[in-house]
C-alpha cells in the first residue's frame, strides 16, 4: 500500500524560530520578551522594534543556527518509517536562507532524503495528504487535510485541527496513516 | 474562473545546460562533441570523461552562467498572463546550485515571483495541472497532464505529449488553457 504524504513545515513546526527571535532580541537589544507577549499577535508586531524580525531573516547565520523544536527529532524518527516525510519550507523570500536551511536539515534531521525537502514560495502547489503548518496562508490553499501546529501568533485560530506539540502529533498522525 | 497552473522545469527546458555542458567541455578539454553526439543517451554518458558532469554540476558558477533556453523568455512573457507559472527545479542534490538557481532566475525571468519558484528533490508532490519536463522520472509521478520537452537525451521516448521548442509550446498550452 502506498504510504500517505506528509508536508511538515520548518520554522515553528520543526525549527523554533519564536525562541530564537527571542534570544536574538535580547542579545541585540538587552531586553527579554516573554514568550507570553507574543501570543495572539504577528511576530513582526510582537517585539518593541518592527524592524528586528526582517533584519534577522535577513542576517547571515540565522536559520544556520534555530534551536530545533522540541520532541520535533523524535517525532520525525517515528513517522519516518509510516510516511513519506517532505520538509516544506517558503524559502525563497530570503534566498540566503536558501543554503542555511538546507545545512541546517542536513544536521538535525540527516534521515531525510534531499529528494523529501522543497523550497518553494506559496504552498499552494503542494499535492501531499497532509500538511503541518503554523501559518493558516499556507493551509488555507492546501488540498489535502491540513493540522495546525501550534505557535504563539496562532493561538486563538480554531480553524483547523490543532497539533500543540511534537508528543501529541505522533499518535494523532499514525491515526490517519 | 481560476488560472490553471504549470510546472516547468529549469535545466534543459528554461536553461540551456546542454549547450552549457558542450562549451564547459570544450573550454577544459579543447574536445568539441557535437550535439548529434548527445542523442538519445544519458547526458552523463555523452562525454568521454564520464565524471565531467558530475564535476561541471557542483562547480561554483555553472548554474549562474548557463544560456537561456531560446525563445524560453518570449515564450513565458506570452503564458505568464494566462496561466499561473511555477519554476520547479530539482536543485536539492546540489546544495551550491540554489542560490545561483534563484539568482539566475532573477537575472533572465525578473516577471517570476519568488512565490512561484520550487526547489525540490523529486517532483512526485507537484499539484498543478500540467508539467513540462526533459525527464521521464519527474513526469512519471505527476498526477496532471505530463508534456516532455525535447532534449537530446530523451529524443526515442514516446510517451508523452512532445513539446519540441519554445516557439511550439504556446499555442499548444494555450489549447489547454
């Protein structure tokens, strides 16, 4: 029998962008955002600075150095097995992140294939059964059944089935496999 | 009504590596091998060093000076309007090719998106509605109406819709439309 198709996002989803804005911010500014400022808000709106958020995207190193999620390893190790597993990452606004991204998954995750990781701008093309996505542009064009995986900007979404976290998507996905 | 989508691929369908190949050839070895030369076998096989390929594609610079494919950008000018045209591109073997892949595409299609640019490892999760490809394995797996665009290697096949240049594929896909 054919595996079903997951299309699992990077930032949010398997790499923990919101804490490294976090660390970076008070690095650069000395100031601590909690993580309970960001909720419910766009990133770019949550730090006192618009701009820190894009000068970040835009710096060399960022993406090369996220923290990855946490359980986010583990999870992956055991669908691996039961799907077929593609990193699904908008890359392409940032193009340096382009290379970062691809090394960055290349050491976290180095069971996935190169042949399993897409960059790619809007999700809207993307044929899997399933996607993972933080950001409700990229589900709302999504063919296939869509999880929202929880992030501080998405918390009052009730638009989606909701992932809260890594421990909690492995038996919600092998349920539908 | 919605614009129905097509992928097309970069190397030897926007991007001339063909003729790239030859010109690498001749430039490192003084050997010119014709394009007869190249039909109807794997690329890899066409030359005399056997690893040359393998060594032009991860060369730094290869993929930011290949030729367009001609009539490619005339022929995009004409769809662009009419359908919604994404780039896919199997650049995920070669990690170096991304960023020259997205900046070659920037410097020769500036009318593209970077939404509508994908990088990828196989093409088997493309969800558009028709692809246009020089290689069998990618149309093999595509789920929409497959177009194969002639490149010397693949001139024997006859298993999908033939498009044999540029200036031939417009009206046909406008056919389609």
């Amino acid at each position: 029998m054919r595996k079903k198709s997951i299309a699992i996002d990077m930032d949010n989803v398997i790499a923990d962008v919101e804490t490294h804005y976090i660390n970076w911010y008070e690095k650069e500014t000395g100031i601590r955002i909690s993580k309970e400022t960001l909720k419910g808000i766009p990133e770019t709106e949550a730090f006192p600075d618009k701009q820190a958020i894009r000068r970040f995207l835009t710096t060399p190193g960022f993406f090369q150095t996220v923290p990855v999620m946490p359980g986010a390893k583990d999870a992956l190790l055991k669908l691996h097995p039961i799907f077929d597993i593609y990193i699904v990452s908008a890359a392409m606004e940032f193009p340096q992140s382009l290379t970062e991204k691809k090394s960055w998954l290349q050491e976290h995750f180095p069971f996935i294939s190169w042949k399993n990781i897409v960059f790619c701008g809007d999700k809207s093309i993307i044929g899997t059964d399933f996607m993972i996505d933080d950001l409700l542009k990229n589900l709302d064009t999504f063919k296939g059944k869509a999880f929202l995986f929880t992030a501080s900007h998405n918390i009052n979404i009730d638009k989606y089935t909701r992932i809260r976290n890594w421990e909690e998507a492995v038996p919600l996905l092998i349920a539908e496999k």
